[in-house]
C-alpha cells in the first residue's frame, strides 16, 4: 500500500509456497485447523460407510443429534464469523481459492485441498460463509439456534 516492499512480503515474494512463514497465527489458524478436522472426519465418515457396505455387519455409532448439542457461545460465532469476514475479503459470503492463499495462512497446496475439501456446492468455487460454520458447529459438537445443521 505504500509503495515499497518490507520483509515479510519480500519473504511472501521469494518463498515457495510450502516455505511460507503465516502471515496470522493464533485464533485465525485454529479456526482453519478445526475446518481441516471436520473434513477429514466427514471423509473419514463416508470412508466408513462405504466399508460397511462391503462388510456384511454393519455397527452403527449412535451419534447426539444436533438439536441436543449444547448452544457455541454468542462469542465464539463472533470469532468465527470475524475470520470468515477477514478472509472474504470482497464480501460475497464466499472464501475463494485466491482469498485463502493471500491470506498465508496455509500453504497454496492445503489450501487447495481445503477449498476442495470443504466446499459443498458442486461448481462452486470457494467455501460458503454458511458451510464454513456448519462445519465448525460439527467438529466442535456444538449448535446455534435458528441455524439448521444438514441431516439433522
């Protein structure tokens, strides 16, 4: 913005992506983590489903249902919808491709992974503020009033 280049964004300029030191740390990259940990248990889940297909017998896990979940506090929806803002950066209440890699949060591969991952939509190119917090309300075991998890 001001016209010369500091070290952190020479660093940004000259590293492969893999290399990259995160721009954010803290509360930011814990969020991202928690959204990696929900789709790898979603694929897990469906990895499990799809075994029990071929199994023969089939152990169902009796899991709570979302309406029994105790509520995420009003200050931890705050958070997340705050980092989902800081990362929208257009404000379209989608989480690009191109938005998540500028950020430096992750690495361009995670990165794509995550957006492929983690996006619902078929053809659509990028996470949705609402699947963003559906999948944080999963991993966290927790619900929100009013906001109506899937399959539930």
């Amino acid at each position: 913005e001001d016209g010369f280049i500091d070290n952190h964004e020479f660093v940004a300029m000259m590293c492969p992506d893999e290399f990259r030191p995160p721009e954010m740390s803290g509360f930011d990259q814990e969020v991202l983590g928690s959204l990696l940990m929900s789709c790898v248990q979603r694929h897990r889940k469906d990895l499990d489903e799809q075994k029990a297909l071929y199994a023969g017998g089939v152990e169902r896990k009796n899991q709570m249902p979302a309406s029994m979940r105790p509520e995420v506090p009003e200050e931890t929806w705050a958070a997340w919808n705050a980092v989902f803002d800081r990362l929208d950066n257009d404000g379209d209440n989608v989480m690009s491709p191109s938005e998540l890699r500028s950020s430096m949060l992750l690495s361009q591969r995670v990165c794509d992974q995550l957006i492929a991952s983690a996006a619902r939509v078929e053809g659509h190119d990028g996470i949705r503020r609402r699947d963003f917090l559906l999948a944080l309300l999963d991993f966290h075991k927790w619900r929100r009033p009013g906001f109506v998890m899937n399959g539930s």
